[in-house]
C-alpha cells in the first residue's frame, strides 16, 4: 500500500508558525463536519486524515485553511474590495512558498 500524503507539521503563515494535526471528525460550533479548520488563537491548522479522503482532496484541504489563515493574517474582515484581497493573496502566498520552499513541491 503507498504510504498517504502528509503535509508538513508545521506551516508559517505570516508571523504565525501553525502546527498541522491530522485528525478524524473534525466539527464546527454548528456540530457540521468539517474536513479542515484553522485555529488563530492557538495556531493550529487540523485536516482530516481519514483513509477514505483521497490525498488530493487533502492537499485541496489543507491549501484551503491556509488560505484562510492568510485572509485572517492581513485582516480582510467580511466584504473586502477585491484589490485589497489580490494584494493580500500576492503578499500572502509569495510569504508561504518563501517561509515553507518545499510546500509547493509537496502539494504536486
């Protein structure tokens, strides 16, 4: 059987380093379940590991609360102008692949 994808342990997003914790049954305040969540206050990024999630979906997961902890980073707030969210992305992402280089081969 080939080995499951795995991302880092941890991603710096910004200034914040987050721990990355694979983990099953994932839930919202809302009881939904949840295949990823990001955790400003305690920087945690949790992703669900569970063997019938394809790896892809995954790396899909886990790039999605990246993105996340990006907009939360440059503090976007709910309906920002699309420039500011271009230019916070721009900065955002050039600042991940530069503080985390193998991610990008990683995500391939």
């Amino acid at each position: 059987m080939a080995k499951r994808w795995r991302p880092p342990s941890k991603i710096k997003i910004g200034h914040a380093t987050y721990n990355v914790v694979p983990q099953r049954n994932i839930f919202n305040d809302n009881n939904q379940k949840l295949l990823g969540n990001i955790t400003y206050a305690t920087r945690v990024l949790k992703y669900d590991d569970s063997p019938d999630i394809h790896p892809d979906q995954v790396k899909d997961v886990v790039l999605h609360e990246i993105l996340h902890g990006i907009w939360n980073n440059h503090s976007l707030g709910a309906n920002p102008p699309e420039e500011n969210v271009i230019l916070a992305f721009e900065a955002g992402l050039r600042g991940l692949f530069k503080d985390n280089p193998k991610l990008i081969e990683m995500l391939r």
